[in-house]
C-alpha cells in the first residue's frame, strides 16, 4: 500500500487508491493497535497524509470536495490530539536534557517531567474511558470511504495539478521569507504545516524523478523536523508558565531560558534548510514541475 502514484498507473485510479488506502489504514490503526495511543498517534498521522492529498488534487476536484475532505480529517484529529500533544511536550524536555543536561540539574529536568508525566496519565485514563470517541470516529472512517470512489479525477490534469502543487510551494516560500524577520510562533508553526504538505507532495510524485525527488524529500523532512521540534519548545514553554508555582521558579526560569536559546538555533538551521527547499521563486518551480510530471507521471 504506497502512499505514491505508480509511473504507469492512471492518475485517477491512483488517486482513488491513495485515499482509500489512507483511510483504511487510519482505521486499522484506531480499531486493532494493542496501545490506544500508539494506535491514536498512527491515525492522526493517516489524516495528515490524507490532508495534504486533498491539497494536492484541489483544483482538479473544486474547492467545495477540497474543503470537506480538508475539515473531515482536520477535524478528526484535532478530537484525538489531546495526548499527542502533552508527549510532544515531553519529548521537548528530551530535546532540552541532550543539549543543556550537562549545565542544567537533573533535579529540574525531574519536576518539569513529573509534572507532565501526571498530566499525561490523566488525559490517557480520560481517553480509556471514552473509547467510544474512537469508535465514533471509525464508525465515520468506514462511511467515508465512498467518497474516495466518487471524486472527480480525470487522468489528464497536469493544468490542474500544478495549479495546486505551486499553491503549496507558494506558501510555503512566503513563510520561509517570513522566518528571516522576526517571525511569530504561529508564523512558524504555518510554515512547518506548508513544508509538510510539500514532503507529502514529493512522496505522492515521487515516481516522476526518484532520484530527484528522493533528495528533496529528505529535505524537506529535515526542515519539518525542526520546525517541529521549534513549535513543541513554544508550547513547553506555555505549559511551564501554566504550572506557576507548581514548578519552582528557578527550574521554571532556568528551563525557559535553555528552550530559547535551542528554538534560536532551531530558527537559524531553519532557514539554513529553507534556503534549500525554497532555493527557486514559485513561478520557475511551477514551470519545473510541469515539465517533470508532463513527461514522466501526467
């Protein structure tokens, strides 16, 4: 089941078997995976995949089909996020421990991570509790899958595919350009969302030039890993603050001070990286494109 269109497969066939494969998979994870939360986090991640393929056929299948699949699956997993989002702060304290630990008390470290441990453990006994939330959630991936055989692809549609390929390369230029003032954590975390949808771009096309796009996509995961890594740090450092006196002030002042100066140099690889990914205004890129999937995929 390969999460890429096959060099001598109709696009329309491939299309339709990309997003039927995505969806099944996110309820086999949901429905047979032994750790509720492994089986979450595998799930959440079928609906990114499938979040960036609606963005990839959006112009071919119109706005309105775009849109509803976009919210579906966005809306999905916003409702199973509230687990994976306090592991990510978890795994920020990781990140902090490789690079500060010599310098910073294993004490503070401990707190911060108890801390995060019971809420952890609060929210999975929260979710044990209602599994009908993933049921609920499987019952409407099942009623979903029609959908897939109903969308209207055609196999020639280069005009239409590079019309929503550029989309993605666009925005994702600006927030790079963006990330070299001063850029907001929101900016930032847009940024990573446009550079995940451009990997998952690379991995759907990637039969058109593997060696090519192989290359590409390993940098632009990279790049989505520190942006990643930059946004789970913003939000350990919110979750500090809502700790206040739970955490003593000099682990608390001491923490945040080490998870600034790692998202700095988490923004400076950042648009090292970016430099990379976005070396080519949108426009020659579109150009490029077409003329890569005109001969060998469209």
């Amino acid at each position: 089941m390969a999460y890429y269109l096959e060099k001598n497969e109709p696009f329309s066939e491939g299309i339709k078997r990309i997003g039927m494969e995505q969806n099944n998979m996110a309820i086999d994870a949901l429905a047979n995976d032994d750790d509720l939360h492994n089986g979450i986090h595998k799930a959440r991640k079928h609906f990114k995949k499938l979040r960036a393929y609606y963005r990839l056929i959006r112009d071919e299948v119109g706005y309105s089909v775009y849109k509803d699949g976009n919210v579906f699956y966005r809306t999905l997993g916003r409702k199973l996020a509230s687990l994976r989002d306090i592991t990510s702060r978890i795994e920020a304290v990781g990140f902090l421990r490789v690079q500060y630990g010599e310098r910073i008390s294993a004490e503070a470290f401990e707190v911060l991570l108890a801390l995060l441990d019971e809420e952890r453990e609060t929210i999975r006994a929260t979710e044990e509790e209602g599994e009908n939330q993933v049921e609920e959630t499987i019952e409407l991936l099942h009623r979903e899958r029609g959908r897939f055989i109903e969308l209207p692809v055609r196999d020639q549609c280069l005009k239409n595919t590079i019309a929503s390929i550029h989309r993605v390369y666009e925005r994702g230029y600006k927030g790079y350009k963006r990330s070299l003032g001063d850029p907001s954590v929101e900016e930032m975390h847009d940024w990573r969302k446009r550079v995940k949808y451009l990997w998952y771009h690379y991995r759907m096309l990637r039969q058109a030039w593997p060696r090519v796009f192989r290359a590409y996509k390993k940098e632009a995961k990279i790049l989505a890993d520190f942006l990643g890594d930059y946004h789970d740090l913003a939000l350990l450092m919110e979750k500090m603050e809502d700790y206040q006196e739970r955490l003593p002030e000099e682990a608390r002042r001491i923490l945040s001070a080490s998870a600034s100066h790692y998202m700095l140099k988490l923004l400076e690889e950042s648009r090292k990286l970016g430099a990379l990914v976005y070396n080519e205004p949108p426009k020659v890129f579109a150009k490029k494109m077409r003329r890569v999937l005109k001969e060998n995929l469209l």
